[in-house]
C-alpha cells in the first residue's frame, strides 16, 4: 500500500522559478500564434463575415479565456491592486487616468477600423468613402465608447473593491 | 566565498549540502559563485545546516549604499 502513499516533495526553488519562467514564456508563445492566427483569417475572410467567426473561433476563445482567467485571478490574490500602487507610486499619472485614456484610445482604434472597412467596402466614389467613414466612426463610438469605459472603469473599481475588502478583513 | 569555506570546513561537498538542504548541487554551487539570489528560507536552511547564523555567511561587508 505504500506505492499509493503520497511523499512530500522537495522542490529546489531556482528550479521552480526557472520553470515559471519557461511556462510563462510558453504562454506568450501560444497567445502570439493565436494572434497571428485570427489576424490571418481576418485577412483570409474579411473583418465582419460569419465565416471568420466559425473558423476563428478556437483561437478567440483560447485568448479571452486565458486573458479573464488571468484578470481574474491576478484580482482575487490582489495582485492588480498592488501593481496599480507601485504604478502610481512611480508615475506622474494614476493608473484611474490611464484606464480611462486607454478605453477611448482603444475605441477610437476600433471606430476607426470599422469606418476605413465600411469606406472600403461598400462605397463607390471617394466622397461617399468618406461620408461612410464619418458616418461608421460616429457610430461606432458611439457604441464601443461607453462599453469599454464601463468594462474597464468596472474592472478596475472591482479590483479596488476586493482589495480593500481583504484588507480590512 | 564565505558559504563556501564553511561548507569545506564541515567537510562537505556541494552535493552532501544540497541533499541537507533539498536543493540541487548546482544550486549550491551558483550561491557560492554569486550567481543566483536565494530566498530567506534557503538562506536559513543552509546556515542551520553549516551550523552558523545569517550575518556569517550573507552578510556583504562591502556592499554600497
């Protein structure tokens, strides 16, 4: 019975870290060939055909699963909350301001994006390439601006929250 | 350096400390060259095992402020 008993191992700790390193190497690795992966069928099918979504969908999962499991669990251990203070500590602007710039910046990306493919798609001459773009940017902004100020805005006042939780508790 | 005389002077090789120790030699042997940091509990697992304190054997007089 003693084959199935379970011994304490010993770990050597520089082994471990090196490890670490590797599988955290490893995951950058996979998410890179999961980005080049969906940028190709983006090229191969278009941005916005069903198609890309069918084919795309492994890929996709894989990068926002693993992304959420990691916002998660970097919030739970309260590991967010304590890079934010060694960021504001060390920056001249707080982490709050960041998070805000960043939800525009990366809706004015995405506004963008969608007007220069509305105009490249579906306009005939350049005026009515460029009305289309005004008109999709406008749109667009409209739309993917208050969603990322309240996914990211919400994020960071989650981790704010459980933070001080933990503390006081 | 320091790590290393009291290892040779309890008469033991880098692999008898890394067994005491529950690390591996080569471990012993990059703390010894300076070359790798080891955390607090290393760092008092060996000194219990060389039977000398934290001050005789990690302690750099010469470290600049």
């Amino acid at each position: 019975m003693d084959v199935f008993k379970r011994t304490k191992k010993n770990t050597d700790e520089r082994i471990e870290n090196i490890r670490n390193k590797i599988f955290k190497e490893m995951y950058y690795v996979v998410m890179t060939i999961c980005l080049i992966s969906v940028f190709f069928k983006m090229y191969k099918f278009g941005i916005g055909e069903s198609a890309l979504m069918e084919e795309a969908i492994l890929e996709l999962v894989i990068l926002i699963v693993g992304g959420v499991y990691f916002l998660a669990r970097s919030i739970f251990l309260g590991v967010f909350w304590d890079e934010v203070e060694i960021h504001d500590r060390t920056s001249k602007t707080p982490m709050s301001k960041k998070t805000i710039f960043r939800s525009v910046g990366l809706a004015f990306l995405i506004a963008i994006i969608m007007g220069i493919n509305s105009a490249v798609s579906y306009a005939d001459s350049t005026s009515q390439g460029l009305w289309y773009f005004i008109q999709v940017l406008f749109v667009s902004l409209m739309i993917y601006l208050p969603i990322l100020l309240i996914l990211f805005g919400g994020i960071y006042m989650l981790a704010k929250k459980i933070s001080m939780t933990s503390r006081k508790s | 350096m320091k790590l290393k005389l009291a290892r040779v002077e309890k008469d033991l090789s880098q692999e008898d400390l890394a067994k005491i120790v529950g690390v591996s030699r080569q471990t012993i042997g990059l703390i010894e060259s300076g070359k790798y940091n080891p955390s607090l509990s290393l760092c008092i697992n060996i000194c219990i095992a060389l039977s000398r304190t934290l001050n005789d054997l990690f302690w750099d007089a010469e470290i600049k402020k």
